[in-house]
C-alpha cells in the first residue's frame, strides 16, 4: 500500500521529517544554488500536498527553512516563504479567511 501524500516521514539520519513530495523534491536538486524547471514542479508538488493536511501534519515555515538548509539550499529562507504564500493561496482559493483564527500555515 502506497504511502498518503504528505505525512511526516524521516529522510536519513539527520533529518527532521518531511513528505514524500518534500523527499522528491530535495533528491532530484542538482544544483541547489540554482534550481530547475523539475525541482521548481517538485516544490510545488509539495506545497499542494502539504495544504491537505492540518497545521500540526505539515511543516512549519521555520521547521521547513531549517530543513532546506540542512539540505544545502542557500535560498531556504526564501523558498520558505514561497511555502508559506503557496499555502496561502491555496486557502484563498477555497474561500478561506486568512490570519487572525483563519488559515495559518
């Protein structure tokens, strides 16, 4: 049986935990100062994974900057918050109200 999209999972020994669509995403970088069409898919691939799950299965901004830069991404900070308005924009398009008891990535 196929593992769901988006539930915690460790990747390697000093990983926090990610997704299966995070893990795709961080194996197929070649270059992490400069990502590919692919990796940028893989990314996005993960934001819409990771806005089907509550806030307490999905990474946090910060969890996730620290991950990315675990992995050798210069950028982490930036695609975090890239993360952070994906999921936001997912909300909006459901209609969701945002901050203030609505959506919080």
């Amino acid at each position: 049986m196929d593992e769901p999209p988006y539930i915690k999972q460790p990747v390697g020994a000093d990983a926090v935990g990610c997704g299966i669509p995070l893990q795709r995403f961080l194996a197929g970088i070649k270059d992490p100062a400069s990502l590919s069409s692919l990796d940028w898919c893989h990314f996005y691939d993960f934001v819409v994974a990771a806005y089907g799950h509550d806030r307490d299965s999905r990474h946090r901004v910060s969890e996730l900057s620290d991950l990315l830069r675990d992995h050798g991404l210069s950028h982490h900070a930036n695609l975090a918050v890239l993360y952070a308005h994906g999921l936001y924009i997912l909300a909006r398009q459901e209609k969701r109200p945002l901050y203030r008891g609505g959506f919080n990535p």
